[in-house]
C-alpha cells in the first residue's frame, strides 16, 4: 500500500484512506437510486441503469486512483444525466425516433473520445493549471456554497417559493429536524477530533431516521415520494441485472450529423468545467495543489474521467464525470488513490447489497454535504478583493453563480469570461494566457447557443 499510493509521504494511513473512501461513497451513493429512475424516464431498463452506474462508477474510480492517485471518485453525473433524458431523448422522440437514448449514448461515446484528445493535446491540463488564483478560490467556496446548498435542498431545509425564489423548509417534518440534528452532531464529533466523524455523521442520522419511523413521526408516503428507510429485501435480487452493452445508434447520425454535434457540444462543454472545476475544489481542500496553486499528475485525472465516460457509455449509462461530493471524504482525511480504491470497492459491493444502500436517505447524507460546503467555503479568505479588477470580478462571479444558477459550470463561465473581457478592456491582453482565450470562446459558443 505505501510503496502503490505513497500514504506517508501524503500524511494519511490506511484506516483514515478507508473511512475517507466510505464516506465520499455514502455522500455520492444516491446517484444509484435517482440515476435508473432518471434514465428511465427515456425508455432505458432501470435494472439495467443500476447495474451500468454502478460497475462504470466502480472503473473510473479506479482509473482516477491509479492515473493520478488522488482521492476522487466519479460516476454518473447529475445534471447531466437529465440533459440526457429530458432534453435530448424527449426531443429525438419526439420526432418519432424509436430508443433514441440509443443516440444518446453515442453522442456519449464521442464526447469522451474527444476529451481524451483534448487532454493528449494538454488543453485541459492547460485549462486547470492557467486559471488565475483568484478564480480558483472563488470556484472551490463556490463548491462549497453549491454542495452545502444541495444538501439543505435534500434535507427540505432550503426549499423552493414562488414569491421569494427559495424558502425555510418546515420543522414539521422529520426530515429537517433529523438533518440538522445530524450537522449539529457532525460539529460535536468534529470538535473532538473523532475519527470518521462525517461517516459517522451520515450513519447516526440514518439510524434516528429509522427511529423515527418506527414510532410513526416519519410517516411512508410512497406516492409523494418518501420511502420507508428500512432496507427492503422482500423479493429483492441480489444478482445484477445486465446492462445494455453498446448499445449505440449510429445510423441516425450520418444524415443529422449538425445535430448530433450540437448533442456532443452540450455533453462536452457541462462535462469539462464541471469536472475541472470539481478537481479545483476538491484538489484545493485536501492540500494537493503545488506551490504555485496547480494541480500536479492532472492530466491522469482528466484521462480517468474521458476514459470514464467511454466506458458508461458502453455500459449503457450517461456521462461519467468526477464528483464533487468527493471532498466529504476529503476533508474526512483522505489524500490519496487508496480512498478512491476504497469507494470504488463499495461501488461493486452495491451490486449486491443494493436494498441497503438504496435505504440510505438524502436528509441523512445532507449533513456531510452541509459540512463540506463550510469547510471549503473557507477559500474564500484568501480571496484578494481588491487590485486587479479582472481577478476581483472574476472571483466573485465564480462564487456567487454557482449557488445562484445551481450549476458550478455557469459560476466558472462567467467567471472566465468576466476575467478576460476586463483584462482586454484595462489593456491587460498581455496578461490572457491561450488557454483562457479558448475557454471564453467556448464559453461564448454557449451564451449564443442559448439565445438562439
């Protein structure tokens, strides 16, 4: 284990690698739950979406462990997946397209052959390594407003109105008080420096959820969407359903060609911010970025998550892209590949066990959420808000889009293009490196594609 991921050198050991890769595998379990479902919704067997997420989850989590032993684990990404099935399979269907998720997975297939070219050719490396510092601190605590948002939002404690655009969820419901709870708890554990406090965190509210239940405060509602939180294993399998294997669809392509690239374009632009800025912030948080703020063995990485996709591609699932939930495990003390291995390991064991991990609720993994988003948010101190006024705007939109457009890819395009427009308009072009005149281009493609 040293001598393979070089645990002393990075201050960790063993027992800390493997608590650090359960809890990132706990933060990040419920894509086995919504993805099927999501994917489903486009004709796709839900059974076989399972198998798919967790078996590609399981190989590009490996890929990152051994290309660039760093403690990220990826699957499939939310967001991405809906694009999937709510945009592009609604619209190919509605043209009388028979199995158009069968297109989707092309389209797939191709975005991740061409992000192994861009990282061959540098680009993305280029990309992570050229983002001005101030940028780079304002995506990681705009991750960490992001991530901490996503969990109020899973736990109801952040909800939607249509006066004032967001809400205090109700203290009625177990949900809420049983998250908060469960953040207060994490705090406690923290503050006496309690090993595997997040997981612990995650598992404690679990259990008070199932308490909860049992004494009739949280009531099943199954058609308003709230699920009992003891596993189920009545008629359950436990042997894994096949997954759909290449199962591409090339023939539409060759007369819709415009169209199809226009598919990739999108696949690719969400894919590559959001998986750059996800390796910013989590890289950012466990101390692995070098002395001069960049991330060493990055193209590894970025290979993991372009072989990654190809890979759930073949298996029949949208695109596999690095998770920000990673950083719970981070900031639970993993540092190396071993904690990825660790979540990867887990992935495989769901195939099997996935009555329990499926029991898991999102108001119990809120409080791991929650708590990263402080953490990290913690970037934002050594944010220069004053001097060069490209860095200062640039900065700051990163932060507050994130957030705000529920997108980190929204947060760094405006972010870049901020940057590089006031460095053109203060006569500072010098001062662009060519990578973030590629970025604000792509960005710009996309602002017209959206207003087309």
């Amino acid at each position: 284990m040293e001598k393979l991921f070089k645990l002393q050198e990075h201050g960790t050991d063993v027992k800390t690698e493997v608590i650090a890769g359960a809890t990132t595998f706990l933060s990040m379990v419920y894509i086995l739950a919504v993805n099927p479902g999501m994917l489903a919704a486009a004709g796709m067997d839900s059974a076989g979406v399972f198998t798919a997420t967790a078996v590609s989850a399981a190989i590009a989590t490996l890929f990152m462990a051994f290309f660039a032993n760093y403690p990220i684990a990826l699957a499939s990404g939310m967001g991405l997946n809906a694009y999937f099935a709510f945009t592009v399979c609604d619209d190919l269907a509605a043209k009388g397209i028979n199995d158009p998720w069968k297109i989707a997975l092309a389209a797939v297939l191709v975005e991740g052959l061409a992000f192994i070219l861009l990282s061959l050719c540098n680009f993305r490396e280029k990309l992570v390594n050229d983002v001005p510092a101030n940028l780079k601190y304002g995506i990681t605590a705009g991750i960490g407003l992001f991530i901490g948002l996503i969990g109020f939002k899973g736990a109801g404690i952040v909800i939607g109105d249509a006066s004032t655009l967001v809400n205090l969820g109700s203290f009625a419901t177990p949900q809420v008080v049983l998250a908060l709870v469960g953040l207060i708890l994490t705090a406690v554990l923290f503050h006496f420096n309690v090993k595997g406090y997040i997981l612990i965190g995650i598992l404690a509210t679990w259990i008070l959820g199932m308490i909860a239940e049992a004494i009739g405060w949280y009531a099943v509602d199954v058609e308003a969407g709230v699920y009992s939180l003891f596993p189920d294993f009545s008629g359950a399998s436990f042997i894994p359903a096949a997954p759909a294997f290449f199962s591409f669809d090339f023939a539409w392509i060759g007369e819709n060609m415009v169209q199809f690239l226009v598919i990739v374009f999108s696949f690719l632009y969400v894919d590559l911010f959001d998986t750059v800025g996800t390796l910013i912030g989590v890289a950012s948080k466990g101390n692995l970025l070098d002395e001069k703020g960049n991330l060493p063995k990055v193209k590894g990485a970025l290979m993991a998550d372009a072989c990654g996709t190809i890979v759930g591609a073949c298996l029949g699932t949208s695109t596999v892209t690095s998770y920000v939930e990673s950083s719970a495990g981070v900031a639970n003390g993993g540092r190396t590949g071993l904690t990825a291995v660790t979540t990867a390991v887990l992935f495989i064991a769901a195939l099997f066990f996935s009555p329990i991990f499926l029991a898991i609720p999102g108001f119990a993994t809120a409080p791991a959420l929650i708590w990263v988003g402080l953490l990290m948010i913690g970037a934002v101190k050594n944010m220069h808000f004053d001097g060069d006024i490209a860095d200062v705007v640039g900065g700051f939109l990163a932060l507050v889009l994130m957030p705000f457009t529920y997108s980190i890819a929204n947060g760094i395009m405006f972010g870049i293009l901020a940057w590089v427009i006031l460095k053109v308009l203060t006569k500072k072009v010098k001062d662009i490196p060519w990578v973030m005149w590629i970025s604000a281009l792509l960005f710009a493609i996309r602002i017209y594609t959206l207003i087309r």
